[in-house]
C-alpha cells in the first residue's frame, strides 16, 4: 500500500473498543485479515529506492552475538550451545553438527506481533493462545507471526540512523550514559536528523542508538550500581511520539535498548509505571502492527556512519523461518 494514501494518526477509521490512531483492517485484503502491519510501507517503489542508497560496497552486520549479555536475567535464560560429533549422531565419518537451545529475545531481536498482548489481543484484535503458536505450518497460522515475513521476501528497506549517544556526547558537553534513563523526544531526533543531514522518507526503519549494548558487554561497578535505578534511556513512550512516529509512515523501528523506549514507562499522568506497561510496544506492535527491533549492535554501524557523514543505507532483515514465531534474531545487516 501507498504509504501516501493512508491517513494520519488522527485521520485513521475509528475501531470499536480501540484508542484514536489504531491501524486494524487498515492493510486488510479480501476479507482477510493482514497480518504484515506496517511492512506493507515496503512497496516495490520504495524498496527499489532503498537499493540506491548502496554506493560503497560495504556491509556491516548488525547483529549482537547470542550471549552478547555475560551476566544473568531475570526469566530469560542465555544460550546453550551443543556441539555434536557426527558419529555420536550415527554417522560414521569425522565431523561435526551443533544445537543451538534459545530464547529468541535474549539478544538482538524483532519484537513481532505476537510479543504483547494486554487484554489478550494484539494486532487487528487477533488473540495469540498457546495452541495457535505451537502451530507447525505456516499456511494455517492466521497470527501475525514473524515468519509471515518469508512470504513477503523478508525485510528490504532504507534504513536511518539516529545515533542519540554520539549527537549527545558531541554537541552538549554534558554526561550522559544509557543507564541514566534520558526520554529521546520526537523533538530530539529531528534534531539529530538534521545534524546528521537526514531527511526521513515514507517506508524507513528508524534505528536509533543509545550506547546500551556497549555497557552490556563490558559492565564496570559503576553501571551494575546504575542498573539498581531500573532506569534506560530510549525513545520518549507517549501518545504524541506514536502519533509522529506513524505520521512519518516507518515501516518499523529499532535500537540497541532492551525496549527501544526509554524505561519506566510513564503513565497518561506522568508519573511513572510499571516496566509491564510499555507505552510505544502497545501502539506499536498492537496499534500499528509495527516490529520493534531491540539490543541491536549499532557500533559499527555508527563508526561507519561518522567516517563517511551518511546515516542511510540499505536494510536488510531475515529472521527465522519457523511456525508461530513471536520474535527472532533479526540477522540485520546495513549495506553502503
């Protein structure tokens, strides 16, 4: 679909039940309901653009390593990794296979549709159960899993940076550290964007970076003393940041923050929440459907950026491709 012919955030159709800028039956077809969300901003058109933004020949990979976080979490385990002789598996010659046991949000990831689900329901009102996840094809899942995307040729598209820690770091002279819980602003990153020389464009992924996977992967005593704060700087969690994030027509978002939002969320009253209460992650992964990619590894991606002045390039994202996926390792890679 067009991104220029569908309406505003105040504009959209209102749904029964459903706040004021909730996209259900929005990208509907036939009668059946959509299951793609916001990717549908990713017309021909659009991805055929993107594909200029390669100049360089250069591709940088932006993807954490699985056990990029070295200290335990709470609920999600790390990685186990397996590895087994080919002769343990009867086959009989030298060599080698491996299993890999994971939680898909343990690192770098897409938050799909499926991944919040307050009052049960989640994107276009359908219900996730633990039944319709452990579905074993594809073609009779009706969920908006992330595998959907395989039928869609995965995610191709024009990726921009906002580097909110390198804009800060250079341009204020003041502290700053991703643990300090600072809300990026709409405000802030059209400032970053025109410091950068960025013009956003209907169908981009917004990416932004705050420098936490950076702490994540060398923790000194003074951040595990900031952890005890429960405080993450990212992206401002308001109605007006939905409201200018789906104007602007992004076909998804993501960041190197455990929630791309900053944390704790604030309440309607401005007073802070539970971090089971995430503001964007219900308008976007239920509102909009819209993915949101979280723990990215944006440090190279950065350095690049600052060594060439370019903050846009080509996206590229293929997450797994299994039945009934609620997230997945993106296996993101930014070309120049």
């Amino acid at each position: 679909m067009d991104p220029a012919s569908v309406p505003d955030f105040d504009d959209l159709p209102k749904v029964d039940g459903q706040p004021q800028g909730c996209a259900w039956g929005l990208f509907d077809k036939d009668g059946k309901k959509d299951v793609f969300g916001t990717l549908n901003f990713l017309t021909p058109s659009i991805v055929a653009a993107a594909a200029a933004e390669v100049k360089d020949g250069v591709s940088i990979s932006l993807n954490w390593p699985l056990n990029g976080i070295k200290f335990p979490l709470p609920g999600r385990k790390p990685p186990v990794h397996r590895p087994k002789p080919l002769r343990e598996l009867g086959i009989d010659c030298e060599g080698w296979d491996d299993e890999l046991d994971f939680n898909t949000q343990f690192s770098s990831q897409w938050d799909g549709l499926c991944h919040f689900t307050p009052g049960g329901a989640t994107y276009n009102g359908l219900k996730p159960t633990q039944q319709g996840l452990e579905v074993q094809s594809t073609a009779e899942n009706g969920l908006p899993t992330i595998e959907h995307w395989h039928s869609r040729g995965a995610l191709v598209g024009r990726g921009v940076l906002i580097d909110w820690k390198r804009f800060h770091e250079e341009t204020t002279g003041t502290p700053y550290h991703p643990l300090d819980g600072y809300r990026i602003t709409p405000e802030d990153i059209e400032k970053v964007a025109r410091h950068q020389g960025v013009e956003f464009k209907h169908g981009d992924i917004l990416i932004v970076r705050t420098g936490y996977t950076e702490v994540l992967e060398a923790p000194t005593q003074e951040d595990f003393a900031k952890f005890q704060a429960q405080t993450l700087s990212g992206v401002h969690g308001t109605v007006e940041t939905a409201r200018w994030v789906w104007n602007h027509r992004f076909a998804a978002v993501a960041g190197d923050a455990h929630a791309f939002e900053a944390l704790p969320p604030l309440k309607p009253d401005g007073t802070p929440g539970s971090v089971t209460e995430p503001v964007l992650h219900h308008w976007f992964l239920n509102q909009f459907g819209m993915p949101i990619g979280e723990l990215w590894d944006l440090k190279a991606l950065s350095e690049y950026a600052k060594k060439t002045g370019r903050y846009s390039f080509l996206l590229t994202s293929v997450p797994l491709n299994h039945p009934g996926l609620v997230a997945s390792p993106p296996n993101a890679i930014a070309l120049f």
